[in-house]
C-alpha cells in the first residue's frame, strides 16, 4: 500500500514562509513523479508544482519565484517551500505520487492534507 503524510501546515502571517513535507511508504519512490496540489474553499484543486523522477520541476504561474519543490529519495519525502505568502495561498495542500510512465504500473495516491492559513 502507496501511503503518503503531508505535515508543515499552519498559520502564517502575510510575508511570511513556510516548508511542508510529505513523507511516502509503500513505493518504490525514485521511479514517482511527486505533486503539491492545493485546495481553497468553492474552487478547484490546482497543481502547485510537481518534481520528476529526475528532478525537472514544473510551477504554477501564481507560485514561480516563490515556492520551490524538492525531494530526497533516501528519506522518500517531498518538500514545498513557500514564501512571501499571502491570503491568496490559503488553502488545504495535498501531496500526490504517481509513477513515470513506461513502468507498467498504475497508481494515482494522495495525503490526507494539510491546513495553510495566511493571515494577519
């Protein structure tokens, strides 16, 4: 079983900065393209950024400049870190792995969430 537990969230003040984590369990991780998606209320989950198998990252026009996408593959996490945050940011953020295509494998798995609140 694919298992993935975001932590970092919380309450921030405008300006400021936060790091999440999402640690997996259960894959073969290397092979994963990992994603931070994000959730506010009334609106639609929206990729945040996403990092390949090879490290290649993908952003988020709103995010580029402020947020960077990492991993460590010894330690199976993924990290989103995120600054000059504003109220708009506020959201639930949500971890996602899948393989890389080619693999033969099929699984599309998410966290649990985590709460970013910014604000004064």
């Amino acid at each position: 079983q694919v298992q993935l537990v975001e932590s970092g969230g919380g309450l921030v003040q405008p300006g400021g900065s936060l790091r999440l984590s999402c640690a997996a369990s259960g894959t073969r991780f290397s092979i994963n393209v990992m994603g931070w998606y994000r959730q506010a209320p009334g609106k639609q989950r929206e990729l945040v950024a996403s990092i390949s198998s090879g490290r290649g990252t993908n952003y988020a026009e709103s995010v580029k400049g402020r947020v960077a996408i990492s991993r460590d593959n010894a330690k199976k996490t993924v990290y989103l870190q995120m600054n000059s945050l504003g109220p708009e940011d506020t959201a639930v953020y949500y971890c996602n792995a899948k393989p890389e295509p080619g693999w033969g494998m099929r699984y599309d798995v998410w966290g649990q969430g985590t709460q970013v609140t910014v604000s004064s």
